[in-house]
C-alpha cells in the first residue's frame, strides 16, 4: 500500500495593505470629480455672460481633469500602472490612434460639411447670408 502525500500547500493570501494607497487614489478622484462638478455648473450658470474664450478655456480644463482621473484609473485600478513600459505602449498607441482618428474624421466631416454648403466656394456660405429688405423709394407708401 502506498501512502499519497501532497506535496501542495496553501495558505489563506495575506492583505498586502494597500487599502492605505487606494483610499488615497479615491479622494483624488473624488476632488477631481468636485472640481469638474463645479465648473460644469458654473459653465451651466454663467455661460451667456461668458465670452467664447473664456468657455472654451473651462471646457479644455475640464477636459483635461477628465484624463487625468482617467489616468489614475487606468494606472492604479487596472495595474497599468505596475506594468513595463512596452505593455503600456502596447494599449497607449492604439489609444492615441484611435482618439486621432475621431478628431480627424470630425474634421473633415466639418470641411465637407462647409464645402457642401458653398459649393466648393462657387457661392457665399449660406449661413452667412442676410435677408436685406429693398430700398424705398422716396414718396412710396407701405
């Protein structure tokens, strides 16, 4: 008769503490997200008394607030972040690519759009015509 020993050993995985480091991660994400709130309301509140600059400048921070938690969640919560650098350029480029491709194709899409519109610049914008009412002659009545 044979005695069977397994040679397998388990022990219950011991918590590595890094709640400290995700408690962190999540008022970051929470201050960033406040910020973003507030100046979504104030873009919501003041935006007919705003000049163009001024809204387009609270829409590129906001903008970039919004990478930046994305950042923070792609690095910490998906473990990119713990990752060597050609894993990263693996999921990085393709990003970038692909975000590219969508500003390129809105692009061009806004080009053809203001090219149907003048006929390939043969006429005037159609959005830029103005209905100018005739003259009256003098001693004419309504």
């Amino acid at each position: 008769m044979s005695t069977h020993t397994n040679s397998e050993i388990s022990f219950p995985a011991e918590h590595s503490g890094g709640t400290k480091r995700i408690w962190k991660i999540f008022w970051v994400l929470s201050f960033l997200t406040l910020i973003e709130l507030a100046l979504g309301y104030f873009l919501y509140a003041k935006h007919p008394d705003l000049s163009h600059t001024s809204i387009l400048a609270t829409k590129i921070v906001i903008g970039v607030l919004t990478l930046l938690k994305a950042y923070y969640i792609v690095s910490v919560f998906m473990h990119l972040g713990d990752e060597v650098r050609n894993m990263i350029m693996t999921i990085v480029v393709p990003l970038a690519l692909f975000v590219w491709f969508i500003i390129a194709f809105l692009w061009d899409g806004d080009s053809w759009k203001n090219l149907r519109n003048t006929n390939a610049g043969s006429k005037p914008d159609t959005h830029e015509q103005q209905v100018v009412p005739a003259a009256k002659e003098p001693g004419q009545k309504d």
